[in-house]
C-alpha cells in the first residue's frame, strides 16, 4: 500500500476544512476527510506515485 505523506500547508488547510464542516457536524467533518484522504490513497495507488 503506498504512504500518503501530507505537506504542513496542507494540513493546515484539512484542518480548515475539518473546523469549517464541523461547525455543523463533526462526524460529517471526519467522514469527508477520510473520504478524502481514501481517494488519495487511490491515486497514489492507480498512478503508481508514492508519497
């Protein structure tokens, strides 16, 4: 399985993402980043690039 590695600007910007739906939703928050980061898993998967 390829590892997924995440550049500090973007985890800033997850985490802004994550607090802006959590303001309605936590769990909604959650599910769409695990969602999110299972597509990246996915296109690091299919196209043969890891990290």
């Amino acid at each position: 399985m390829p590892e997924l590695i995440i550049s500090p600007e973007a985890e800033t910007d997850l985490l802004e993402i994550w607090l802006y739906i959590a303001k309605d939703s936590p769990l909604n928050a959650d599910r769409y980043l695990d969602k999110l980061n299972d597509k990246a898993l996915n296109l690091c998967e299919f196209s043969g690039i890891e990290g």
